[in-house]
C-alpha cells in the first residue's frame, strides 16, 4: 500500500492498539490517553478513507480496509526499528519482532534451523503464527504477519513468493501396527478400519491420499486430530496410527526400521513458497536470503 498523503499513523496506532487489546478501553490504557481519544482518531481514519476500519464488536475485528493498514502500520514499525540504532546518537538497537505465518511441519523441521543464526547474530524476535499451509498466506493478507510460508504459488499485490522447495510425506506405521491392520498391505478395507492421524478438520491432506488411493469416502474411516507435527511422529512411533509425516522428519526413523513406508514411491508432495514483499530490505532480506538458502539446501 502507497503511504498516503495525510493519513496521521496515530489514527492506525488508536487501531492496531483498539484490535490488539480487545477493546476502546484497554486500548486508552496502553495509550495513555482517554477513551474519547482512542474513539476520535478511530473516527478521523475512517473518515479519511472513507469507510469503516473495524466491526464494533466485541472484540473489535478490523475490516478489510482496516487490516490492510494494519499491515501498513506493522510493516512501518518494523523499518523504524531497522533504522533506530542509525538515529540515535549512543547506536542503541531495539529487539525487532518478525511475525511469521508458517505450516507446522516447516516449523518441526527446517524453519528454526534456518533463523537461528539470525536470532544469534542481532536483536531478533520471531513470533510464529502456526496454520495450515493452505490458510498461511491469510495472515500476510490480513496483515497479522509479514512473511508467510504457503502451497499457494501465486504472491499477493506488492509481494513475491519464491519457491522454497518440496516437501515429501511419506505414509508410515511401527512394524507391528502393519501386521495388525495392513498384514496384506494397504488396501480400502483395512485402511477404512486403521486408525489415522489429521492436524485439524481442515486439513485435507490424508483425505485425498485415502480417496485417490483406495476410492473412499472423505468420511467414514477413524483418525485422530492432533495440532503438532511432532505428536504425529510420537504417535506413529507409540504404533497407535499411522499417518503422513515429513520425510525429513523422520529420516532417522525409516534409517533403524522404527517406522516402516507403507507406500515406497507413492507418497504425497507439497510445493512451498515464501511469500514476502517486494520491498523488504534490512533483518527481512537477511532472513529471507537465509531462508531460501537453507531449505534448498534441505529440499529436493
């Protein structure tokens, strides 16, 4: 978004404070101002775009206009922290927070690896927003974070979202979980009766590989929902399921026979991007260098 002409960024703190806190009242409190004046620079924002910049509510949500300046307002304060140790005069930096909007299986596998000398190296604060990587790219639109690791390919007006890499799932179970429920391997029968590990109810993953596979249903066959990578891996290893789990994430596992590849060469791949803005410079262009670096690095 262009910086406009006259838009005092007051009104976008009264706003971002007003979302943040949950309400007008605890906004003016962080603000130290009043009530009234949280309310009255709400009200010259949305005068000055000319529409409403949040649903009053409770709590307040922004509107779309509303988020797309609170993704302005963020991106601003991040740069003004870039510069800050330039400005004054004894050079004293102030810790930067990045928000980031990533899958959870980069973040079990590559993602923290590849930030960590940054984190070492400077004053860096990461805050990690975990969704699927089919709703990442969200967050980046709805200004929450200014870098999102997504399966969409296809970058926001002002971003660009170079390609990371593949990530290769492989669908696995102990040894012993195999003689019990697939001891003639993996077919519709036994997979409608074995029970299998989802991240959430919007994660669709599993249910394409059942139903191009085996022709089930996107109902019907039992799974456990479970919001970490790592608790699919632990209950994969504990030989209560079997389920879809990074290959880099267990490569140590398919090495000592821990888990076995119920499907050798016909697993599930996801193509994953960066999406950021084509303007960044500063700790955002190192992070990404280091980012792109690193998983090309990891990825096929």
């Amino acid at each position: 978004m262009v910086v406009m002409k006259g838009l005092d960024y007051r009104w976008v703190e009264a706003l971002d404070a007003v979302i943040a806190h949950g309400g007008f009242d605890k906004a003016a409190e962080a603000l130290f101002v009043t009530q009234s004046a949280v309310s009255q620079r709400i009200k010259q924002l949305e005068k000055f775009v000319a529409q409403p910049v949040l649903v009053r509510e409770s709590p307040p949500q922004p509107t779309a206009i509303g988020k797309k300046l609170l993704g302005l307002y963020r991106r601003l304060q991040l740069l003004e922290k870039e510069l800050l140790p330039e400005l004054t005069p004894d050079g004293s930096s102030v810790a930067i927070t990045v928000p980031i909007a990533t899958n959870a299986d980069s973040l079990a596998t590559w993602l923290l690896p590849a930030l960590a000398p940054l984190m070492k190296a400077q004053s860096l604060e990461i805050n990690l927003i975990v969704d699927d990587e089919s709703r990442t790219l969200n967050r980046l639109r709805a200004g929450e974070a200014v870098i999102a690791i997504s399966t969409e390919p296809s970058p926001l007006q002002g971003c660009v979202a170079p390609k990371l890499g593949t990530m290769e799932y492989v669908c696995v179970c102990t040894p012993a979980f195999k003689a019990q429920y697939f001891p003639h391997g993996l077919n519709a029968q036994a997979v409608s009766k074995a029970p299998a590990v989802v991240f959430d109810r919007f994660d669709d993953m599993h249910t394409q590989f059942v139903s191009e596979r085996f022709n089930l249903p996107t109902v019907g066959w039992r799974s456990h929902m479970v919001r970490s990578s790592d608790a699919f891996v632990n209950m994969a290893k504990l030989g209560v399921a079997y389920c879809l789990i990074p290959k880099l994430q267990i490569e140590q596992e398919l090495a000592n026979g821990e888990l076995i590849d119920l499907c050798p060469g016909d697993g599930v791949t996801r193509h994953l991007y960066w999406h950021h803005f084509a303007t960044e410079s500063g700790i955002l262009a190192k992070m990404t260098k280091a980012c792109l670096s690193y998983a090309r690095a990891v990825f096929p």
